[in-house]
C-alpha cells in the first residue's frame, strides 16, 4: 500500500472517531408563501396559502395531531399586530396509512403540501401590512428522521381603502371532499326526493305552485321569489334542527341516544304508528290552529311571510316527512359533529326542489299526475316499510335488554312477512283503504307495478334463503342480531371460539403465553356485525386471530354491559364501537387499538404488529436509561441507542431488529442504554448531540471497554437484522 493510501486511511479512521456523522442531511422541505385576495381591505378575511415544496424520498407529516408517542404534526400560527386567526388551519388531503411502527394509523405529504391558514385583518390596517407564520413540523425518509423544528416565515399584504366585500366576509373554508360523507348527503338529498312523494306532501305541491302562480299574475321574477321565499322557510327550519341536534347533542349524543333501549322502544311505537295511519287505520290530526298560523303567515306577506309559510308546509306534513328525517339524523350517529346540519340541508334541499324548478317553467305544473289511487298505493308501501323499519328499533331493544325473541331468524321470517304483504297488496290481492273502497277487484296491474312487486318478492325470497342456512350480504348482516343471539351456536365471529370475560381470558392468555385479543361490540352496533362478518372470516385474518386468545365483551348490553364499559375507558381511554385492542399478557399493558370499520389488509397488519410489539415490550427490559456514570461503570462493551417517540425509524429498528432471536442473544455481551432524545433541543440532550456527534436520528452508537466508539459501527439510519449482527460482531473483536 502506497503512503499516500496508508495517510488517506488513517484520516478517515480519525475523522469517524472524532466525527462519526460528518454532515447533516440537506434540509427537505422548503416553503412559500402567497395571500389571498390581494389587495385586501380592512376588515376583510384573507387566505394565507402556506405551500411546502417537499424533497424526493422525504415526507411532512400533516396537521393531525398524533397521540405519543408518534411523530410531530405541522403546527401552523400566525402573529402580526393587525391579524386574527380565524378558526384552524386546513391542508390538501394527506396520505393516510397505518404505521406499525407507532400502532395507529398517520397522515404525511410527499412531493407537495399546501396549507390554508383564515385572518382577517383588522377594520383600521392600511397601507402594507407585515406578519410572520410560526411552522412546527417534522420530516423524515426511510432511513431517517430529522428532529422537529420551527421555522419563522414573513409575509406581507397590500391594504387598500374600501368596504367590505361579501366574499371576503367570511372566514374561507376547507373544500369537503370526504368520500363517506358524499354518500351519506346523497342519502339525505335521495329522502328528501322521497318524501316529495308521500301522501302528506305531493298534493300540496301543485296547490302551492298554482297560488304562487296566480298572485305573480304573469311576472316570472315575481313567480320565483314567492318560491324562492317559501323555500327558505322550509330550509330554514329542517336546517335549525340539524343545528339544534348538533349544538345539544352532538354525534356522540346521537350515538347514546341510538344504543339507548327505550329510545328504541319509543321510535318502534313511533314507527307503528306512522305505519297505521298510512294504512289509514287510524287518523292523525294536526293542531287546530294550524289553519289559523297559515293565515296569519300569508296576511304577513314579504319575504318574512313566505318564509313562515314554507315553515308552517313543514309542520303540515310532519306526518309523512318524520320517519325520514329521523332516520337521517341517526344515521348521522356517531359520526363527525356537523354531520346533522349537512345532513338536514341536503335533505330540505331536496324538499323544496320542485317549488323552485317550477317556478322557472311553471307551465309544467299542469303536467304533474293528478292525486288518486297510485298514491294511496304509495302511502301504504311506505306504510308497509315502516312496520319493517320498526321491528329493527324493537330488535334494538331486544337486544339490549336480552329478551332473546327478535333472533336473526325470526326477524328475518317477519321481514319476509311484510315483503310478501306488499306484494299480495300491489298485486290487488290484498285490498284495504281507499283502493278497496274505490277500485274493482281483478282490476289490471299496470307494469310498473309488477316491476316493483317483483323487487320485494325478490327481497322476501333473500329473506327466506337466510333463514334456512343462506349466506346473506355482510351489509344485510350488519343490521341482523349475531348468529349466535338466542341459538346455541359454539362459534362467535369469524368462526372462532370467543370468551366472554376479560379476567378469564387475560388468565387464559397468560397461562398459554399468548397475546390477548379484546373486540369491543355492541347488540345494535352495525359496524361491529360488519366487521365480523366481512374481516374476521378471511382467511388472512383468521389466521391471524388464532394466534391470540380472544374475548368478546358488548358493552350495550347483558349484564356485564356496565363493567365492559368501564373497562374500555378505563384501560383504552375510548368508548367507540367497534374497538379492538391487544393486551400483554405479561404485563397486562394494552400494546396496540385501533376503532371503526376495517380493511382486510389494514386489520391484518393490525393483528400482526401488535403481536410484533408484544414480543417487543419484552426485549425492551434489557435496555437502561442512559446517565454517563452507568456507562463509564459498564465494565464491558457498551450499547446506546439514540430514539425518540418521534422517530419512525427508531421504532422501526426496535420492533424488528432488536427482536429478533439472534440479536437478543448477543445484546446479552453488551450493557444496552436508551437514551431519549425526543426533547431533542433541551439542554441535556444538546450536550449529548455534541458529545456523541449525533445530527440525526435513528443513532446507535457501539462502546468498547474503555468507552471509546468502535470504528464502522455506528447506524445512522435503518439497518437490516443481517447488518447489525455484523457491527455487533465487530464490536466484540475490539
């Protein structure tokens, strides 16, 4: 070897000891920001536009905040003497996955994020107006995370004399783009489209548009606002229960109010009785002086007048629009808070769609089918489907209360009851009502009719061929009682055997070394019975279930339903349906949970890293904390592993290298420290960045004897279990 290369090898030798991590990496994400509108006036609300142009391989984390440990989210404020925040910030939709290295699932941004952040500046700013934006944020790749850090941003916006424009008003919102949520509104706008058909609303409809015609004599913009008057009437009102519903109960209240047995047993009777008058059995009259609040409305007149008009068309037709908008504010449950408002709105709407379209081509009201029988058939359809729709509020309470009467096998046979009830009435073979009184027996049955007789024959037949044995649809499932309700079925879900009390099972898993498996349900949980069974059956899943012992606890209903309760806030600090958690055995510590509907793949991965963190929480006992007095008395060759509970790669390397057999058996050679660096700017952890060179984490940092670092084995970021058995090898030589 030539002196030069002798020379070139022992400075590098220097330089590793002296400084293991040279440089750090360059820094990833890099920020712009932009106002909007520009200019401004006073008073007005803008939009700061905050974009962060975002490294290849790296990724942001987003403004989620993540419950430790887990990595930091962006936090973003704003300060500037003439500038308040209006509400949160918002950003564009982050890539949401799971992290098996933190248990939970973590939104991040790659390539690009944009954040919003509402002002408003203040009535007396003029002139150019400066501020700055405080952003907090994190960024790691797949080696490595950098530690949190805070950079402050300027900006400036131009202020110019004027009054308040109508668009500018406001606080700016973040664009709703939530899959699930588009769904439930075009069920709320498809129920309102309904109700325009019950017997209650659909002659009123041409009465209505045929005075609001006559008293615009000719005049088409007149014509539109006498509708568009009596619309927000209707709108306002249907959305102020929204409101109301989301002001004093909430999705949470809402979901109370849905598991409690006699709210069940109230909408039951409540449906019952809906039902009885569309069969017209019975008569439900409205108060008296509902004429007389009409005529007062229409003697107002003005926009105030139209309104009240449209609110007192609301209360007139309660009869045939409550089941409908009850139901949507249960199915609102459980969900985020604003679910009823947005939920009413589309529904209104939807209500008051046809006074506005016929306004605009008034000539088609002459066009609109005549009231007669066919609605009276409609009525009693509808009749017919809320008697369904009750028995499944019964059932509720059935359930809760544990009667064992409403078994799947037994509401299923009524379901399949009333669907051939409706087939037997559309068919004329059933008659009551008016269109017993009014037509002749073996009238023809128009097509359409067969059509839909068809359907619920159909529906009737899918109905029977689940009570023999037939597998039904996992949605249809859900809304069933479990298999194992009232029978004597050994199996619970996913055909497995299931306990039935924690204590018993935790004993259970302890005395065979197994993890322990806890699913959290409820009798009237629709989510939980979707789970069970659409997830727990693949194959994949069972698998993976049967590796864990298993207990199933209801925590609304039966006699434990208190205890389970408690023990699900107490120890997983949530009360959601469903809920899963893994509990160790050993240390009867709860390692991973995770709630709501599932994925195949997302639930095993669930299952599989938190039996991966169980053997973890085990192999953790053999690393100390860090102090310098207990390495410098160590007395042997030394291990210092440099996390954080940030850090994604740190727990990555934790829940798969040092776990594994090989390497638990040579750490056994070493003293092993943990040092935590999570508050990696204290003053403590500053001087260990200096002392041991660290500028990024993961850092593991290998010891000889006297405490000096061994050459080649410092890990600056991920390594594989092959890698690190090499270093440790290595270190041992020394």
């Amino acid at each position: 070897m030539s002196a030069l290369r002798t020379f070139q090898m022992a400075l590098l030798t220097v330089l590793c000891l002296v400084c293991p991590a040279i440089a750090s990496p360059s820094h990833p994400a890099h920020f712009d920001i932009s106002v909007s509108p520009s200019p401004i006036h006073p008073g007005e609300a803008a939009d700061i536009k905050v974009t962060a142009s975002i490294e290849p391989g790296w990724h942001l984390y987003s403004l989620s905040p993540v419950q430790q440990p887990g990595p930091s989210a962006t936090v973003i404020t704003v300060q500037g003497k003439v500038l308040t925040a209006l509400g949160q910030p918002w950003e564009d939709k982050p890539i949401s996955q799971f992290d098996p290295n933190f248990q939970k699932t973590v939104g991040f941004h790659v390539g690009r994020a944009v954040f919003h952040l509402p002002v408003r500046v203040s009535k007396d700013a003029a002139g150019s107006v400066s501020g700055t934006i405080s952003i907090g944020y994190q960024t790691c790749n797949d080696s490595v995370c950098l530690p949190p850090r805070t950079d402050i941003l300027p900006f400036a916006l131009s202020v110019t004399p004027g009054a308040i424009r109508r668009q500018y008003a406001g606080a700016p919102h973040p664009p709703v783009s939530d899959k699930d949520l588009t769904l439930f509104l075009a069920a709320a706008f498809g129920a309102g489209l309904l109700s325009l058909i019950t017997p209650c609303v659909f002659p009123l409809i041409p009465i209505t548009l045929t005075t609001f015609i006559k008293q615009a004599g000719g005049d088409r913009s007149r014509l539109v606002t006498l509708a568009a008057g009596y619309s927000l009437g209707i709108v306002v009102l249907y959305v102020a229960v929204g409101a109301l519903t989301t002001v004093f109960l909430g999705a949470s209240g809402i979901s109370r109010l849905a598991i409690n047995p006699w709210v069940n047993l109230f909408a039951f009777a409540v449906f019952v009785l809906f039902a009885f008058s569309f069969f017209e059995i019975i008569r439900l009259e409205l108060p008296g002086n509902l004429g007389a609040l009409q005529s007062a409305a229409r003697d107002k007149g003005g926009l105030i007048g139209l309104g009240a008009l449209g609110i007192v068309f609301v209360l007139a037709s309660f009869t045939c629009t409550a089941p409908f908008i009850g139901t949507l504010l249960v199915a609102a449950a459980g969900r985020d808070i604003l679910r009823p408002l947005f939920g009413t709105l589309a529904y209104s709407l939807a209500f008051v769609s046809p006074f506005l379209l016929f306004s605009l081509f008034p000539k088609w009201v002459s066009k609109l089918p005549k009231s007669g029988v066919w609605l009276a058939r409609v009525k009693a359809t509808l009749g017919f489907i809320e008697l369904a729709a009750a028995l499944k509020f019964l059932s509720n309470s059935d359930l809760i209360w544990q009667w064992h009467l409403l078994t799947k096998p037994v509401l299923l046979a009524l379901w399949a009851v009333i669907f051939v009830a409706i087939v037997l009435y559309l068919v004329n073979i059933f008659r009551f009502g008016i269109v017993a009184e009014t037509e002749p027996k073996g009238a023809p049955v128009p097509p359409i009719r067969f059509a839909i007789a068809g359907f619920f024959l159909l529906s009737a037949g899918y109905c029977v061929w689940g009570d023999f044995g037939g597998s039904l649809s996992p949605y249809v499932e859900a809304f069933l009682p479990p298999v194992s309700y009232g029978s004597n079925v050994p199996d619970r879900p996913g055909g497995l055997t299931w306990n039935a009390n924690y204590d018993a099972a935790l004993a259970s898993a302890q005395n065979q070394g197994k993890m322990l498996f806890v699913d959290f349900t409820g009798y009237t949980c629709t989510n939980c019975r979707l789970n069970e069974n659409k997830i727990f059956p693949e194959p994949s899943v069972k698998a993976e279930l049967g590796k864990f012992v298993r207990v199933e606890l209801y925590t609304d209903g039966g006699l434990d339903a208190a205890k389970n309760e408690q023990l699900e806030l107490s120890k997983f600090d949530d009360v959601a349906l469903p809920l899963y958690g893994v509990v160790s055995p050993a240390t009867g510590a709860v390692v991973a949970q995770t709630a709501g509907v599932q994925s195949v793949e997302g639930f095993r991965q669930f299952l599989r890293s938190a039996e991966e963190a169980g053997v973890q929480q085990n192999s953790e006992a053999a690393w100390s904390p860090y102090t310098d007095s207990a390495v410098a008395e160590a007395g042997r060759p030394v291990i210092i592993d440099f996390t954080a509970n940030w850090c994604t790669n740190c727990k990555a390397i934790e829940r798969t290298v040092f776990v594994d057999p090989a390497v638990t058996a040579q750490l056994l050679s070493f003293a092993t420290f943990r040092s935590d660096m999570t508050d990696y700017y204290s003053s403590t952890n500053a001087a260990l960045q200096k002392k041991y060179g660290i500028l990024s984490l993961p850092a593991i940092v290998f010891l000889d004897r006297t405490g000096k670092e061994v050459p080649g084995t410092r890990v600056t970021g991920l390594i594989t279990t092959k890698d690190f058995l090499s270093r440790i090898k290595t270190a041992l030589a020394t």
